[in-house]
C-alpha cells in the first residue's frame, strides 16, 4: 500500500546512504529517487533502498522518458517503472515536459516547440505512458537555455494545453520558473499564475549556478537563494490547497553538504508550509 505523500523532502542519493543510515530522518517527510538509477542496481542497493522505501513514502521523478521526442516512446522503460513503482509501494511518478533523445540518449533536456501538434503529439505519449503505467503521472515545467522558432503560444499556454489534453498533473519546479524568468527575461510571478495549478501534484526546489556571462543554468548544486524561496512562497499563496498536502521536495544532485544543511533547507521548506497554514487556518476563523 503506498504512503502518502506530504510535506517537505529530500532527492535520495547513493552519495548519500552512509549518512541517511546514521541520521536522525524526523525532519524528513518522504524522499525521492530518480527510477533509471536504482531499476537495474544489484542486490545489495536493493536492500538498501527497500530500507528506506518500507519507512518513508517516496516519489519517482525520471530522467529520460523523453515525452517530447519524435522516436517511439520507450514503453520497456515504462513497464519496468512500474514495476519498480509497485515494488515499493511509490504512487507517484513525474517527469520532465522536454526532449533527450534522437537515435540515442542526448543527455540533455531539451524544449519542446510550443505549437498546436506539439501540444497534440506530447499528450497523446502522456496518455500512452499513464495507460502502461496505471496511474496519472506528473509534467515538470524544465529549464531551458534557447526557445525553438515557430512557437504558437506562450509556454506556460503550452504547457496548460498539454495538462489539459493529457488529463495528467503538474509537477511544478519552481527553480526552473526563476532560471528562466531571468535567462528570458519574463516575470516569473506571472508566468506562474498562467499555468494550471490546480492540477499541481508535486514541487521541486533547487539551487544554480551564475555563469560568468550571467546565464543561469540549473545545475542542482547548490544552495535555494532568497528570490526562490520567496517564489515558492508566492506559489503556495497562488495555489488553491494546503501547502503541506502539496509534497514538495528540495533537489541536490552534486557538490553534496553536510546532511544537516540539506535538512536544515528542507525544515526551511516546511517553515514556509507551515505559515500558509496558519493563514488559511486564520481565513478560515
């Protein structure tokens, strides 16, 4: 029986193990793996994982699905998901509203053109990929680094028509809305409030890297800044329920810290949970 998903948690890394196994884990509220990293692993990560997987709930976020992409959708990858996904008791499954493969994995995620078949070509792999999987699955909106010409809407307009034709969820990264609004040049508040927020299921959480040039590229290794967590902040007030029903989760996949400053990143995600349910308990009297 899956757990349910809530609160505030933390990406589960191999770098990681020797610490989880030690640590005091009350702050965490439930972790998440990336499925291609841990499907084919040996016995011994196995167990490693499923010791952890019978104590925490946990969310699947993938890394190469590649839902946008003109090759056949890789439905092997997909059965073995699920199987994955019920072998540990994981409801939820997300991954990346993007490309990364064309005759091979490209190792980048890559945007999607925002036109009108896009819209109908992407959906109907969503809606591919949920009948295989049995489940509704969650459609991050990704950073980018160039927009693809011919675009036809916006692509916060994009991405709702997607959801929409899918009748799947949203997995908002609210990094990736920042890196972009400034990369692009758009208000990232905005942006935020044009997209389809009732159907977010997930958040994501993240820091990045400033380049020389001033490019920001979503690296995942690094410190939330301010500005982010005030966007995460303003997406909790948009949204239209609790934000502890809302599991949202704080990424590092590199230039790993101490697992106390990544819990302590993760309690700050909370702190911010539980203000907006004071004021809604506030409206509510």
């Amino acid at each position: 029986m899956s757990k349910q998903l809530h609160g505030a948690g933390l990406g589960f890394r191999r770098e990681m193990l020797a610490e989880l196994k030690k640590a005091n884990l009350d702050a965490i509220d439930f972790f998440e793996i990336a499925p291609e990293n841990w499907l084919y692993a040996g016995g011994r990560y196995q167990r490693e994982l499923a010791a952890f997987t019978e104590r925490f709930p946990f969310a699947c976020h993938g890394l190469s699905l590649s839902i946008g992409s003109t090759e056949a959708l890789d439905t092997k990858l997909l059965s073995d998901i699920k199987t994955f996904l019920d072998q540990h008791s994981i409801s939820l499954y997300t991954e990346h509203l993007s490309w990364c493969s064309d005759d091979g994995h490209l190792y980048d995620l890559l945007p999607i053109p925002c036109t009108e078949e896009a819209v109908h070509w992407v959906a109907s792999r969503i809606r591919q990929a949920q009948d295989i999987l049995e489940r509704k699955i969650g459609m991050e909106n990704a950073s980018y680094y160039f927009s693809p010409p011919g675009a036809e809407m916006k692509e916060e307009e994009f991405i709702r028509a997607v959801v929409d034709e899918a009748d799947c969820m949203l997995h908002l990264d609210v990094n990736n809305i920042y890196v972009n609004s400034k990369n692009f040049g758009f208000d990232p508040v905005a942006y935020l409030r044009a997209l389809p927020l009732d159907r977010v299921c997930y958040v994501h959480v993240a820091g990045h890297y400033v380049e020389e040039d001033g490019i920001i590229v979503d690296t995942h290794g690094a410190d939330v800044i301010d500005p982010v967590w005030a966007l995460l902040d303003k997406a909790y007030d948009e949204l239209d329920f609790p934000a502890q029903q809302i599991p949202t989760c704080l990424e590092r996949d590199f230039n790993f810290p101490s697992l106390s400053s990544l819990i302590s990143e993760v309690q700050h995600i909370r702190q911010i949970q539980l203000k907006h349910q004071r004021l809604s308990e506030q409206r509510r009297a």
